[in-house]
C-alpha cells in the first residue's frame, strides 16, 4: 500500500479545488515596527513576528548562500538533506517557517502574499549583510517558487529581495487561467460556506515523490500540516494566479525545474508560464526537465542528481547542467532564444 503525506494531501486538493476569480489578496503595507533582524533560531520580521530559522552551514566562509522558501503546507526543514550536501561542499543555506506553516504562532492560517513576500525579501537582506559579497540564491519549492516569482517581479506590492539568481523547483504557478469551471467553482463554494472547514485530499490518489520511506516521515512529521482550511487554500490558489500572471516580467537569473512525474502542479501550467516569460540574453535561464522526476524533486530517489545541477548551476549558471536534463526538453518546456 502507499502512503502519502499529509501536505501532499492537502497540495492535492488545492489543485483539485481551484478558486473563482477575485481580488488577489494583497494588503497595503503597515508601518514598521521593529527593525528586521536575525537571532539564532528564529527571524524577526519587522512586525516583531519570530520565524523560526533553520541553518546549515560549511566549516569555513561560503563559497554561496541559498536561501530556502518552502512549500504548501511544508516547512523550512525541507530543505535538510539538500542543505546537508550544500554545506560540505561549501554552501550556506538558511530557510524559514513561513507564516502560517512549522513552528509559526498562526500555523493553518493564511498570511497573504504581501506578507509572505515581505518576509523573505526581509530575510534575504539579511542574510545578505551577513555575507557581503558572497552570491545569495533563492530556493523556491513548489509554493515558495510562487513566493519566490511573486516577490522578485513585485507583483504584490512588497520590497523586492536581494538575489543573485532564483531556483524555481516544481513552481507552483497553476493559476485559474489553467483550471476549469468545475475547479473553480468547488473552492469557491467552500472558501464562501465553510472556510473554516478543513480537507485531506486523502482520496485523491496523488503521489509527490518516488521516495516512499521519505513521504512516510513526512507523515509522521507533527509539523507536516495535515489538514487545511478551505480559506487557506484559497490563498494559495491568489498565490499561484500572482506568480503566473507575472511571468511576462520575471526576467531573473533562474534555473526552472520540472519533473515528467509531477502529479500536483500540471505541465499545462507549467508550460504556459515558460512561454509567457520575457526573452533575456543567452546562459541567464535554464529549463530542467527530469524524466524521473516527481513533484518533490530535491526529496526524490534521485535527489541527488538534482542537488548536483543546482550546484553546478550556482558555480556558472551558463554551463550545461551535469545530468543533462536542460537538453533535448519536450515540447513548450524550451526556446532556443533562452540560452
């Protein structure tokens, strides 16, 4: 029998229960009220909210800094096992609980996508004034790739953060331009008569990952949140309606990563975000297509061909990728005008 993780349930229902069309949620900027800063194991933000804060570090300066935006009902500690083979080979990483997901006060709840651009353009010039001229990479998965599209293009409205290139890693960018009548309107009827009712997806039948031992700590994890809110939810889907509609001005440095086995974000989406993106000179975006690859990409039995090429990529972003996923890509996932 297989068994699924909590999150990825509730990733699941959230591609299967898509919202109707509305105001994306967006909140004006409060005044500040403390001065953003890092402690130990937690990133003040500059409400005074305390994230906590995971790190991994090399034995000596770093060669490269990564900063980790994790996924849908996810949290920072994702990113272990990759930051583990990051630090021995000389790269610092530093991820966060985002609001509303891990150790955070309001787990369950729905931050926005001000907020949670807000928090990671923040804790990007942090860790930036820790490492001066050391070269700083985001690491978005799955909803932190919508984070990560949405904050470097300013499309909700808050502070761009400071990075010398993106990772975008199985992106959740299904916006409702891809979903149907029926997916919209199911969450529509939830979100407006029961958004505080909360949903599994158990049924749904979704694998995220060929790493079965992986997905059963995951279901052990009592961080994992296993249940979620129809409004939070909702959210999500403001989210990844955001990072799809802002990819006609994405035009950073990124490295696109996508696995054939993805069964939470479809490649239709994926697809039409790839062929709305800008032109930008040659070596400055990479597609990766992994034809073993599932949802959870960094996590899966082949993870480490994959935290191979986003090394290799952060070294010189204009060298082939070793495991040679960036070439012979199928059809709408490359242009040869990309470099």
């Amino acid at each position: 029998m297989t068994l699924r993780s909590g999150c990825v349930a509730a990733l699941a229902l959230a591609m299967s229960m898509t919202g109707c069309a509305g105001v994306p949620d967006v909140p004006p900027h409060a005044p500040d009220i403390v001065t953003p800063a890092l402690h130990g194991d937690f990133l003040r933000a500059d409400d005074d909210v305390q994230l906590p804060l995971y790190t991994w570090l090399p034995a000596g300066k770093p060669i490269a800094v990564m900063l980790y935006v994790h996924g849908f009902n996810d949290y920072a500690h994702g990113v272990e096992e990759s930051a583990k083979a990051f630090a021995k080979d000389g790269i610092a990483t530093f991820a966060y609980d985002q609001r509303g997901f891990g150790r955070t006060p309001d787990r369950g709840g729905w931050a926005g996508a001000w907020r949670m651009t807000q928090d990671m353009a923040e804790a990007s010039r942090l860790v930036h004034a820790r490492y001066p001229g050391v070269p700083l990479f985001i690491l978005g998965e799955s909803m932190g790739a919508a984070v990560a599209i949405v904050g470097a293009t300013g499309a909700a409205g808050a502070e761009k953060p400071i990075a010398d290139g993106y990772i975008l890693l199985a992106p959740a960018v299904w916006g409702r331009g891809e979903m149907n009548i029926f997916e919209r309107g199911a969450l529509w009827f939830a979100d407006t008569f029961m958004p505080a009712a909360t949903f599994t997806g158990q049924s749904l039948h979704i694998m995220a990952s060929d790493n079965i031992e992986m997905l059963r700590q995951l279901a052990r994890d009592p961080l994992f949140i296993k249940a979620t809110r129809a409004g939070t939810i909702e959210g999500l889907v403001n989210l990844m309606t955001l990072a799809q509609n802002a990819a006609p001005v994405f035009d950073e440095r990124a490295l696109i990563m996508y696995g054939a086995h993805d069964e939470l974000i479809p490649p239709r989406a994926v697809k039409r975000f790839l062929a709305r993106l800008p032109f930008v000179p040659p070596g400055r975006r990479r597609i990766a297509y992994y034809r073993n690859g599932w949802h959870m990409l960094a996590r899966d039995l082949e993870a480490p061909l994959v935290i191979r090429d986003m090394e290799s990529w952060m070294a010189d972003p204009a060298v082939p990728l070793p495991s040679g996923a960036d070439r012979d890509l199928p059809p709408g996932f490359g242009d040869q005008a990309w470099g």
